[in-house]
C-alpha cells in the first residue's frame, strides 16, 4: 500500500510511517503538525523580507524562506526532498 507521499516507503520518513524524520523525533504525525505550526510561527514572527517587488519571488527565495521557517524541525537542505 503506498503511503500519502505515493511511495511504499519514503526514505524521509520513519521506517513503517509517513511521518517525515525530524529534529524532535516525533514520530505521531499530529504531534509533529503541531511543533512544526508552533516553532514556523515563532520563525514567521521574527521574519524579515527583503523582497519587494514579486520578480524577486524566485525558487531560491522560496527555498530560503522554507529553511528558515523550518529549521527547528527538519535537517537541512540535504536532508530534505526534493519539492521539484
């Protein structure tokens, strides 16, 4: 049966889960949803944009943006999959 990520077992997940491995290492996926809503909003609340037009909204921003709103439950960028 695959799992929500489409796979028989994602590699960034735990084994026989599809909750993503995680700095906290929790492995229930309510509690993980809510240390990740918790610790992003601390990161957004502190979040300073350089951007100020929308042609500067590019992939490397986004994915700027991603790590720092999730650095305090996900590994870094090698660690993470890919989102294109």
């Amino acid at each position: 049966m695959r799992d929500k990520y489409g796979v028989l077992h994602d590699v960034y997940c735990y084994p026989d889960s599809d909750v993503l491995i995680n700095l906290l290492n929790i492995k229930d996926a309510d509690q993980l949803a809510e240390a990740e809503a918790a610790f992003s909003a601390a990161r957004y609340r502190n979040y300073q944009s350089t951007v100020t037009s929308l042609d500067q909204l590019t992939l490397a921003h986004l994915q700027q943006l991603h790590h720092y709103l999730f650095q305090d439950v996900y590994y870094g960028e090698d660690s993470c999959a890919p989102l294109i």
